[in-house]
C-alpha cells in the first residue's frame, strides 16, 4: 500500500492544533492572560466574562504593558519574554511562560489588545481574528493591558459544541482566580460575571484577608496557622480546624513555587497529618504556600502544569506531615461556648446522688409510668420521677408535632409519627441476629404477632445507656437504640416523600451562607429536589444564599452543616437531580437524629420507640445494615448456666 504524500500543514491549521493543547476553555484564556498580567507586575487585574467567557472576556491590568514595537512579536507562537534556552525550564519563576498562549487564543477567538508603557506617550490598539490581522493603531489608554477575547471557537464550531453550560464555565474560571488571589494576596483582584461583581480581595498582602473575601467569615475564623522550615522546604499559611472539613477535597488549597498544582504526595501528607482529627471521608481546608529549591522540580510533567514531579518527594511528604500535625497539636480545637455562670462551685460541678428507692417501691414506680394514660398530667409525674428535658409541642396545619430539644436528643412520648426520619428503604428484610452457634430467627413470625407485641413484651432495664434488655416468650432480646431509632427515621421519611407529607422548621434566624459559582450552580440544579425534603431557600443577593426553613427531621442537628455535606455530595458525585439520591444522601445522616448511645432515654421512651420500629417494613437492621437488636433462647441461657445439658 502506498502511504500518502508527506506535506507540512498551513500555519492556520498549525495554530489551531496548537490551540486545543492550550485553549480548552474559556478558564484557558483568562488564566494566561491573568497570568501574563501577573509577571507584568500588575497590583490590580480585573476580569469581566459573559455566558461563562464564551461570548465576551476583558482581562485588565494595571501592569507594565506591552512596547508598541513588540506587540506583533508578542502573538507569534512561541514568542516568549520568559525563556531564552532549554536551561531556563528548570528555573522558571514567572507563571504564563508558554509561548504560543497568545497566537493560540488569536487562533480560536476574536482578539482586541490595548497596551501602554509608562513611557509612552500613547498605547496601542491591536486587532487579530482567527490568526489574522486586521488592525494596528495608536490610542490613548492608562498605563497597563487590556485584552478582549470575543466569541471564542467561533470559527471551530466542532470544539465550541463540547464547552459547559455558561455557568458551569463561569464556575471554571472563579476557581482559577481564587487560585490566583491566594496566591498573590498582594494583587488586588477582582471577578464580573454579567455586569455581577462574583468576586474582589483587597491586594493588601495578607493571606488571611483574601481568605475572608473568598470563602467568608466562618471559614476565616477557624483557622490555625501552620508554618515550617526545614530541608531547603519553606512552607506557610493556614489550615482550617476540623469543624470546617468538607465532604470533598475542593477545599484542600495548595501551592508550590507559587503554582497552584495537584499532587498525591502533598494530599497524603496533609490527609494523614488530620488522622484522629476528621472523620473518615472528611477532608480539611487549607491554604499552603510552600517553596522547593527549583532544581528539585519538574513543572513539565503536563500541559497545563497542574501536576508536577519532585526529586524527593519523601523529604517533602515528612515536612508538610510536621508542619500540619504540630499546627493541628498545639491548638485548642474545643469549640467555644457561652456559659451563663463563668464560676462553679465544687459542690456544683460534682454530679448529686439521687436518692435510690427500695427495690419494691423502684417497681412500683414503674409500674405507674408504664400503665399511665399519657397526657399533660402524665407528662409532668413522668418528668418528676424520671429527670428528662420538658415537652416541647408545637401545632402544625391542626397536627400534634413534638421537636427534640437540641442538646438532649431524647423521644418523648408523643412524639406519634414525628420521630426523626432518614431515607428510601433499599434494605431486604434480615432476621435478628442471635449469639454465636445459634440460628438466625424472625422476632415477629407474622403480621399478627406484630399487633400483638406490646402486651407480651416485659422491658428488663437499660444496659450501658445504650442497650435495651427484653422478654418475650421463650427469648431474651438485647436492642441497640441507637440502630432501632436510625431505622425509626429511615422508613419514616420515606413513607413521608411517598406521600408527600414533609415539614419544614422554620429557622430563626435564618442561615447565610456564602457559596461559590460552583456551589451555586449545583444548589440551582437540585434546588427543587432540596425543596421536596423541606428546605426553603431565597437567594439573597450576590453569591449570598438565605435558608429559612429545613426539613424538620434535621432541626437542631447543625442544619448548616447538614446542608453543606448534602451540597459537597452531589457535586462530589456528578450526579443528576433526583430526589432518591438525595434522600439516599440523608441516609447516611440518620444517626445524627437518633438517639445516642451512652444516653439514658425513660422507660415510656423506649416502649414507644418499640412501636415505632414494629411498624417498620424491616425492623432487624438499622439504614447501615447492622442489627438493631439480638436474642438468646431460654434454653441457650439455661445451658450456659448449666441447667440443661
């Protein structure tokens, strides 16, 4: 077979092979024109975009400019003031030293350029479309550089159809340039995204202060500083308390040499530094700035310089390790809190001995709260003889709704079909799970025993305030109470979306919370789904959003951080919006709105949470899959006490 005829392409098709290595997305073209602007020692840049950049992008800077006579230069692929030879790839400190940036961008967009030195009389206006010139002007202008990129890709309509919605691409470009103000807190920068200012810092210098303008206040206020030099390794800046951990790691912000870059080596080191200080899948926030000797570094390993290799990752790994962990270990993570009385006796602090009836009347005692008919009286002897929180009732659309206090996550006896609840029921029903060499058998045999329960069962006692011991029949059971009311909640929130019977509490105030172009394009994409589980959400102005109401099976649970990880899941997943999975991500929560263990909860409380669960489709397995309660036969009992043999 004859090969074809080997010729050199056109430079018109040339620039636009060199185009798609570098122009991916309009976040492309604002990082090298942004980056450019940087090593013209810029100390403001302001960047305007339309529809996500695809349609319009003013990059402005108030740097050096551009010399008339080196404009036309400045557009030739690989053009560069940054380089001179191979040798100078090892050291190169500026960001934007890829040559063919500019003729790339000129490849695929309408370019416009206004440029004027500080020792020119006049600036120069330069026009250049699709790698053609078209004009070359004079025209007064500030000191500094203004680059205008019209309709990118509109002369390759093939790679335009494969951009993002104008949002998502929007979202691209603010999280370069969150990359950029934190890494050069002395620039002032500034984000307009459709005439809507999405993004401004100071330039004053300080880290912390960039941190406050991007992320907000309850971001800034919990962090710890974290600095460290050793090996030639110089590293510093913040880190966040474990409080403020996400759901992903969008949050875990890092720079080497100035770069913002990716690397497994740095995230292991820092991940491992929060062991015993996050919960598993939790990663921490950070803001890093760490230098490397240049020779120990290879910012060549991909295109866009995302990634890089270093001589002696080891050396690197132990130093972040020990910065973060001595950070972490010399601060005092204990949230603070209000007390209302500064000062308390000894006699105060150390816990009252109640004063223990004879066994007789301890029974006695008993028998009343269990035989009581329930109601305001009843409620008010029960609390009397059992030391628990007050009922909180509150009348919704003419129904009887019970909130759990805050800080004592017990169920009261009224609480009737309010008991907190979790998600969609995915679980096949599983018997209880007797002692070790015993089989596995069923509670409740049939739909009638379950009807039937309530007057067989007799309730022995609470076992390490978390355990429930039990008789019915022939067995002996022992329930998890915090497995019994996960499942309580499980099954109760989705027979509620089946019938389309979700509450919402409204809160007071109402939560504020700053999200980012990212967080705001998810929250707009499940918005509705958020508002079927019971949230009510307003936006209130800027990249400021208002919840006035949650769900009120989460009520008193940290409804900004339920919020907040239910947000870092779907976008973590990339998941379409429905309301399964979301549901499906609130199951994972359910523990948050059952009752603990290690918590003392009445008699009355726990015979009415045994109802609750004997309505449940699958009563034997909590939402994670794990008992909610086991049993022993008499005659297993019998045998261990050698009774029988």
């Amino acid at each position: 077979m004859d090969l074809p005829e080997i010729k050199v392409l056109d430079q018109y098709t040339i620039d636009n092979i060199a185009a798609g290595e570098v122009v991916e997305r309009p976040s492309s073209v604002v990082k090298e024109l942004v980056e450019n602007a940087v090593d013209a020692k810029a100390t403001a840049v302001t960047v305007e975009i339309k529809e996500g950049g695809i349609k319009f992008i003013r990059v402005t800077d108030n740097g050096t400019g551009i010399e008339k006579d080196q404009i036309r230069t400045a557009f030739l692929r690989h053009a560069t003031s940054k380089i001179r030879s191979v040798d100078d790839l090892l050291n190169v400190s500026s960001l934007g030293f890829r040559g063919e940036a500019l003729s790339s961008i000129a490849a695929v967009g309408q370019v416009e350029l206004i440029s004027k030195t500080a020792d020119s009389l006049s600036g120069t206006r330069y026009e250049i479309q699709g790698g053609t010139e078209i004009s070359f002007e004079d025209i007064g202008c500030p000191e500094g550089t203004t680059f205008i990129v019209r309709n990118l890709f509109y002369n390759v309509p093939a790679r335009r159809k494969f951009l993002k919605t104008s949002m998502t691409e929007a979202s691209y470009i603010e999280s370069m340039m969150r990359q950029l103000a934190m890494s050069h807190p002395e620039i002032s920068f500034k984000l307009v995204h459709n005439n809507q200012n999405k993004l401004s810092t100071p330039g004053n210098g300080k880290l912390k202060d960039v941190i406050y303008h991007i992320f907000g206040r309850d971001i800034a206020k919990n962090l710890l500083q974290c600095e460290q030099e050793k090996n030639q390794i110089v590293l510093s800046g913040y880190i966040g308390k474990p409080l403020i951990s996400r759901g992903n790691r969008g949050y875990e912000i890092y720079f080497v040499n100035g770069r913002y870059i990716k690397s497994p080596i740095i995230s292991r080191a820092i991940e491992d530094a929060y062991k015993t200080y996050n919960m598993k899948h939790k990663y921490p926030f950070t803001a890093l700035m760490i230098r490397v000797p240049s020779e120990t570094l290879d910012v060549n390993v991909h295109p866009t310089k995302m990634e890089v290799r270093f001589s002696d990752g080891e050396k690197l790994y132990r130093v972040i390790y020990e910065a973060v962990r001595s950070a972490l270990q010399q601060k005092n993570l204990i949230p603070e809190v209000t007390l209302t009385n500064q000062r308390k006796s000894v006699s105060e602090i150390a816990p009252k001995k109640a004063a223990v009836p004879e066994p007789f009347e301890s029974v006695r005692r008993e028998q009343v709260i269990r035989k009581a008919d329930i109601g305001e009286e009843s409620k008010r002897e029960i609390d009397r003889l059992i030391p628990s929180k007050p009922f909180e009732s509150v009348k919704k659309d003419g129904k009887q709704m019970v909130k759990l206090d805050s800080d004592h996550k017990t169920i009261k006896q009224d609480i009737k079909d309010e008991i907190r609840i979790q998600t969609r029921n995915q679980l096949k029903e599983m018997p209880i799970y007797r002692t070790k060499d015993e089989q596995q058998i069923s509670f409740l045999d049939g739909p009638e025993v379950k009807e039937q329960w309530k007057p067989k069962i007799r309730i022995i006692g609470q076992l390490f305030a978390t355990y429930w011991l039990m008789e019915l029949e022939d067995k002996f059971y022992i329930m998890d109470q915090h497995a019994a009311h996960e499942k309580v909640n499980y099954e109760k929130l989705i027979k509620a979306l089946e019938k389309k019977e979700i509450y919402s509490q409204q809160l007071a105030p109402p939560l504020i919370l700053s999200l980012s172009m990212k967080e705001t394009e998810a929250l707009k994409q499940y918005k509705e789904t958020f508002e079927k589980l019971g949230f009510v959400i307003e936006e209130f102005g800027g990249r400021e959003y208002c919840i006035r109401a949650v769900p009120a099976n989460l009520y008193g649970l940290g409804e900004q951080d339920v919020f907040i990880e239910l947000l870092d899941s779907v976008m973590e997943e990339n998941i379409m919006a429905d309301t399964d999975v979301i549901t499906d991500k609130i199951a994972s929560m359910s523990c948050k709105a059952a009752v603990k263990g290690n918590q003392n909860i009445s008699r009355i409380e726990v015979e009415h949470l045994l109802e609750e669960l004997m309505k449940c489709e699958n009563p034997y397995t909590c939402p994670h899959g794990r008992p909610t309660m086991i049993s022993m036969t008499k005659t297993e009992i019998e045998k261990k006490f050698k009774r029988i043999v």
